[in-house]
C-alpha cells in the first residue's frame, strides 16, 4: 500500500529489513539518513508497541501497524478492538447466541484488543461468551485441539470467534471430523482475511480483513504531508478494519 502511493508519487522506496533486531535497525537508519532519504516509515511485526527512533531524526517518521512507545511520534494500527466487535456483531446478527473464543498468544495486545472489542458486543447484546476464551498459538493445530476440547465441554456452542484464519482452519477441520455442520449449526469467522487460507477453506471463511494496504497508503500519505510541512499529528490512530462475509457464516441459498 505503502509502495503503491509513494510510486505515484514518483517516489523511490528503499526497503530495509531489521528483522527485529535493534542493531540492525540503527544500521539500517544510519544507511538511510546518509542516503538522504525524505520520510521514512516504520512498520513492525505485531500490533504491540515497539521503541520509538526518538525525536531527533532530521525526517518525518510515521509508525505502520507497531506503533511506537512514545506518544509524541504518530502511529497508524488496525483497529483490533473494532475489529473484535465487528466478529461479534456480525455472529449476533446471523442469530448466534452461544458463541466461544479460541486465540492465539495473549501477551499480543491483538489478541487482547479483539477479545475487549468481542466482549463489548456480547455484552451489548446481555451476553457473555460461553466458557472461558481459550489462550495458546497462532496456528492450526492448536484450533484443531482447542475445538475438541469446547466442543466436548459445551456442545451447545453455536458460534467460535477465531483470533486468527490459521485458527479458525483448525476449529472447521475438528467441526467436519466430529460431524459439526458449518454454518448449520456451528458458524465460524476467523481474522486477518489471509485469502490463501480463507478463500481455500471447506466452507470459505468468514473473517475480519485489517485493511493493510489502506494502512499503508495511509502512511505514506501523511509521510507527504509531514514532507510538505503540514502537521501530520501526533499519537496513535486506529484504522478501520472491515468484515468479509463468506460461507462459514452463513450458508449459501
């Protein structure tokens, strides 16, 4: 998203990758800054946030998906908590009211933020999920383990909001293996919108699409911006993120 405005901008891009080393980073920054570069964007692995470049720098700097740790530099995230809502809201919406939560790795501030946003439309609806959400990995394995276990302790369930699509593959697999019909009586909507996950799962899946490419057009709009000299900000902004509806969720007539 980033590349497609700063390209029609007849803007250079230089990619940098620090892996999440610091060294590295401030390698990088040093190469960077001797280039002369205009702006620079910062963009992290996971929606926690991460040590700011600091104030000094002699080029506007905006933060992409990690958002710094300092209040004074601007960030652009999804909107996790939106996001969680939305997940919800959209499996009330589909008449679901016994609905579970299987995630990944809690110390992610995106799995926390989901869960309050998920929490906040149950609770808005006088509900609260059923059993305690469960907690563990980002993959599908761990769905396919932790379905079994709800399903076996709250058959009841009519609904899973997953925190992940590598999830929620593992929660309809373990659905289809004990003769759970999806979305008949198990509707399913995982996050991230991962096409090659989503479009290829049996049914295709629901699931929330964080809009990277708008965050990162996003970005560089307000790296011109900073470059043109008008005040860009300060803080972080959450994004809008956006359901996509497929057959997980609600069955096709």
């Amino acid at each position: 998203g980033a590349e497609d405005a700063l390209g029609a901008g007849q803007i250079n891009v230089f990619l940098c990758d620090a892996r999440g080393d610091a060294i590295r980073e401030q390698h990088h920054l040093r190469a960077l800054l001797s280039r002369r570069v205009d702006g620079i964007i910062v963009v992290g692995r996971q929606t926690d946030p991460r040590p700011s470049l600091g104030q000094e720098l002699p080029v506007p700097v905006v933060y992409a998906y990690s958002p710094s740790d300092d209040p004074r530099d601007l960030s652009l995230t999804p909107d996790n908590y939106s996001g969680g809502r939305l997940a919800v809201e959209h499996l009330l919406a589909c008449g679901r009211r016994r609905i579970a939560h299987i995630s990944g790795d809690p110390s992610y501030a995106a799995a926390q933020d989901r869960l309050a946003g998920a929490r906040a439309a149950l609770a808005a609806a006088g509900l609260d999920f059923v059993g305690e959400p469960m907690f563990a990995a980002w993959n599908e394995h761990w769905g396919r383990d932790a379905a079994a276990m709800l399903l076996e302790r709250y058959p009841e369930v009519d609904a899973v909001f997953c925190g992940s699509d590598q999830i929620a593959r593992g929660v309809l697999d373990t659905a289809r293996d004990l003769g759970r019909d999806v979305p008949g009586d198990l509707a399913v909507i995982g996050y991230d919108d991962w096409e090659l996950l989503t479009e290829n799962a049996r049914p295709p899946l629901t699931s929330i699409n964080a809009n990277l490419q708008q965050l990162g057009r996003q970005a560089a709009q307000r790296v011109f911006d900073a470059i043109d000299g008008v005040d860009v900000g300060a803080g972080t902004h959450p994004m809008p993120v956006k359901l996509v509806i497929r057959g997980s969720t609600i069955a096709h007539r």
